[in-house]
C-alpha cells in the first residue's frame, strides 16, 4: 500500500475509532464545514485563525469565522452591517423575477454584492479585500476583528473585477492583485501604503489561456524570497489548484499544478487560502462544491518541496489526517445555529436575503420572540426581510415555532429553504381563516386550517439535497404534508438556506411572531 492510499483509506478510520471512543481526537475528517463557506480565505493572528468567504447579496456581509485548531469554527461577526453599494440591495423592484424563474433579477442584487473576500492583518489592523460584480473593488479594516469595522472604501473604481488579495511587502511596499469577470488574467497593482487606493491602472502579470484557463482567485503571498501566488483554474465543477513562483512580484511566474483531484472522488478542489501554525506546518483551506449544499470546506496539509508547495496527500485531497499542530488542544467550538430570540441582538448566524427593512422587524416588540412584519411582495424571492442562516449538511432538521394570531389577509409566513425556485411550509390567511400551506416553485397547496394561534414548523433536509416538510399543533407529533422536494438549487452562487420569512399580497401589515429555532442534525436511525 502506497503511502498516499494510506492517507486515503486508514486515516479516516482512524478518526472513527478516535470519536467512537471519546478520546481527544488525533485526526480530522474532511469537509471540515459542511456548510456554504465558498472563496474562503484564512489567516492567523497569534494563536487564533480567522477565515472569511463570499456573502453575495445576504446582509451583514462577509462573515468572519474564528478558531484555534483549523478544524472547528464558531461565527464571530460580519464585515459590513449592511451593503451600501446601490439602491438595489435594498430590493426597490419593479421585479422581474418570480418563485418560479431564477432571471431576470430586475429591482435587485441577486448574484450581487460581496464576491471572494481576502483577509489580512497588517500594521496591527485587520483589511479586508472584496469585489461586487457592479460596482469595483472595496476595501473594510479594523483594530478588532469583530469590529467596529470602518466604512468600506472604493480602492478601484471599475465593475466586472473579481477576487482582490493584498499584498505588503517587506519595505513596506503595498500592492493588490486580481482578476477580471470571467476569470483571467491576473492583474498587479501599486497601492498606496495605507491601502485605500490603487497608484496605476494595473498590469498584467498572469495570463495563460491554454495551459490555466479560467484562472482565478489570486492569493499573494512571500517566503524565501520568493513571491506566490495560489490560484484556482479550470472552473468551479472539475478544476484544480496553481502555485506561481517568480522572484519578483511583477513576474515573469513559473506554474506547477499543486492540488488536484487524482485519484479520489473530490472534483475540482477549488480556491482557498495558506496559512502557518506557529510550529511551522502548513495548511489549505479551499472549498468543493456540491450542488444545493453550495461550496462546502475542506482543510489539506501543505508542504514545501524545491521551494514548491505540496498541497494534500502528493498533490490530492485528503479524506483525514492528523490534526494541525496549532500549539492549542482541538476545540468544540461549532458553528451557531438555533436561536431563541431571547437577546437584543439577531445571533451571528442570521443573514437577510438583501439589506433589511427595519421598522418590518423586532426582538423588542415581544421580547423572547422575533417579530417579521409583513411588506407587500408577490414572491418569496422578491419578499424583503426574509431571515436566513447558512445550512450544515449533509442532514439538518430546521424546526421553529411561529404565532399566526396577529397575521392579516393574504398574509404568508413560514420556513423555507430558499434560493432560486424555493420551496416553503407556512401559514397563509384567507379572510378570517389560516391554513398551513406547502409550496413549491411559488404554486401554494393548501392543507388544514389552522384553529390555534401556534404551530410548529418543520424542515428535513438529506444528503440527497431534498426537503421533506412537516407541521406540529402539540409540539410532540408531526404530520408530513406533501412530498419530498428538491432542495432550492445552488442559487445566484449560494447554496440552498433555511429561512423564516413574512409577506402579503396585497396591503402590507400583519406580522408573526417566532418564538425560537431549534436545528440539529439527526442521523440516519433517528430521522
């Protein structure tokens, strides 16, 4: 058996055994997030690390997870409070787009907003690099990494750019490198040396259509004097990873493939971030895609050969491997979930699917209870302050318990899993009457009329991307209504995501108060 099958096949053994027996454990298993975490980028700043990924059109923008053993991660923050670059990220309309259609997305930012962030610490603040599709390239610092975070700034003032990495050089040199819409070529600028703007219209350093197509998601980095940069080509479905080496950092770059599929079953190990621990070892964090799942974390050992990094087991994703040596024991730190609506603050999770209104919400109306007050919107899709989190796979159980006394004609509320074609459980009220309803691609069945204030909510998501719906009047026995359906398919570069949301046809008005949300992840037996 070769070393790598070694990798491949007894690691992730070993990780069973070390978890069967609660013993700390000596190994991990790969993806390290299950979750929507796409583009992410990585850092560490003394004994802690710090990722950040691609938010797209959710507010706040660009979320900042934290941990202290590369493989467990808890939510800290976001980076933007809300997204001020148009008036469509506030969903103005006239809309186009329906339940039913996934474009034109006319009246908002679908597909818009924060594309493939980078993170570094500089100077003794935090940056953060971004682009969005429409409007150019922005750059948000900090002294703290969960804030307050300044304004963003606009560093290059041109849309259809993609993927900005910073990059400060040992003399204090500053420069930014990215790509264009489509991917490819990489291109180089000066900066000034506070960051906030770009000296020249850039050069092209990196462009290789045959042998690198779709080039993109440039992270710059220097060791041994010599300037890299790793990057993702070939596309998101079946590409894979370069490192380019040059002594200087406007080129000319050698190439050499360092991380592709091989022989496993991970296609395409896409864009991601290096970091050291402080022992020295090396590590990547890209991410796979997988369908409505989205773009899902994976961590691969890195090693240094001839000045080449060695990304994974010889050059292939590993399925396990010893855990990092980050000088700190692994963690059970845990990306958060449920809430119980019992602070003042929306828990770190929450993201509206675009900036929200905020005279249409409320933890304080009722406290214990979130309260959505419903705006007048045709479509889920074009519905504002709808609620959502990232889903963790590849099994979840979303429940929530929602008070429909207050609702008001053509009133609609409810859980969903939601992207382009949603599907929803949920209340509507007819005239004096609530009844559960289902719904799917925007047609609506109804199902049992509603003769109390409370229901339960309940959505059951399996590793074959599918949802089965169900409803509670006890909170001890569901009842199933309609059949499993596909889950919301990846949407506008995001994955499918569990949301709580309110609307009317009609007059707005009415709201609905949520008493908390309870997600866990039940295994197969137990489902």
């Amino acid at each position: 058996m070769t070393d790598r099958y070694r990798v491949l096949v007894i690691a992730p053994l070993l990780a069973l055994c070390a978890m069967a027996s609660g013993a700390t454990p000596r190994t991990y298993a790969n993806p390290i997030l299950y979750a929507d975490y796409s583009d992410p980028d990585v850092i560490r700043v003394g004994r802690d690390y710090y990722m950040v990924a691609s938010s797209f059109h959710f507010s706040p923008g660009i979320p900042i997870l934290r941990s202290r053993d590369l493989v467990h991660w808890t939510i800290v923050g976001h980076v933007l409070p809300r997204l001020p670059f148009a008036p469509e990220y506030d969903m103005p309309g006239p809309h186009t787009l329906t339940d039913a259609i996934s474009k034109p997305i006319g009246g908002t930012r679908y597909a818009g907003g924060v594309w493939a962030p980078s993170i570094r610490f500089h100077a003794g603040r935090f940056y953060v690099y971004f682009a969005t599709p429409d409007e150019g390239i922005f750059m948000a610092s900090a002294a703290r990494v969960d804030g307050p975070w300044d304004p963003p700034v606009l560093v290059v003032d041109q849309p259809r750019l993609e993927d900005p990495c910073p990059f400060w050089d040992d003399d204090g040199t500053a420069w930014l490198v990215h790509s264009r819409h489509g991917a490819g070529p990489l291109i180089l600028h000066r900066m000034s040396p506070d960051g906030r703007r770009v000296l020249d219209t850039g050069t092209i350093i990196v462009e290789d259509k045959a042998r690198l197509p779709v080039l993109e998601g440039p992270k710059l980095y220097k060791r041994n004097s010599y300037y890299y940069i790793l990057a993702p080509f070939g596309g998101v479905e079946t590409g894979a990873q370069v490192a380019l080496r040059a002594r200087k950092i406007t080129g000319p770059y050698e190439q050499r493939v360092v991380l592709s599929q091989g022989a496993t079953a991970l296609k395409g190990p896409h864009q991601g971030g290096w970091v050291e621990t402080p022992s020295g070892q090396g590590w990547f964090v890209h991410f796979n895609s997988t369908g409505a799942f989205g773009r899902i974390s994976y961590l691969e050992p890195l090693v240094w050969k001839d000045d080449w990094p060695v990304i994974g087991a010889g050059g292939q994703p590993v399925a396990a491997f010893a855990m990092p040596d980050t000088g700190s024991p692994p963690t059970s730190d845990a990306l958060q979930e449920s809430d119980s609506f019992s602070g003042t603050r929306l828990g770190p999770q929450w993201e509206w699917n675009h900036n929200p209104d905020d005279r249409r919400w409320s933890l304080a109306a009722r406290p214990g209870y979130l309260r959505l007050v419903a705006g007048s919107a045709e479509h889920l899709v074009t519905a504002r302050n709808t609620l959502t989190q990232i889903l963790q796979g590849p099994r979840a159980r979303v429940t929530a318990r929602f008070d429909a006394s207050r609702m008001r004609d053509g009133q609609r509320a409810g859980l969903s899993l939601f992207g382009v074609e949603p599907s929803w459980i949920g209340l509507v009220r007819d005239r004096v009457q609530v009844r559960v309803t289902m719904a799917v691609k925007g047609a609506e069945t109804a199902g049992p009329a509603l003769d109390r204030g409370t229901i339960d909510l309940r959505a059951d998501v399996g590793p074959e991307q599918t949802v089965r719906y169900s409803y509670s009047l006890n909170g001890r026995s569901f009842l199933p209504i309609g059949d499993a359906v596909p889950l919301a398919r990846f949407s506008w570069w995001k994955g499918s995501r569990p949301a709580l949301f309110s609307f009317t046809r009609g007059a707005p008005g009415g709201s609905v108060d949520i008493d908390w949300v309870m997600v866990d992840h039940p295994s197969p037996a137990n489902r």
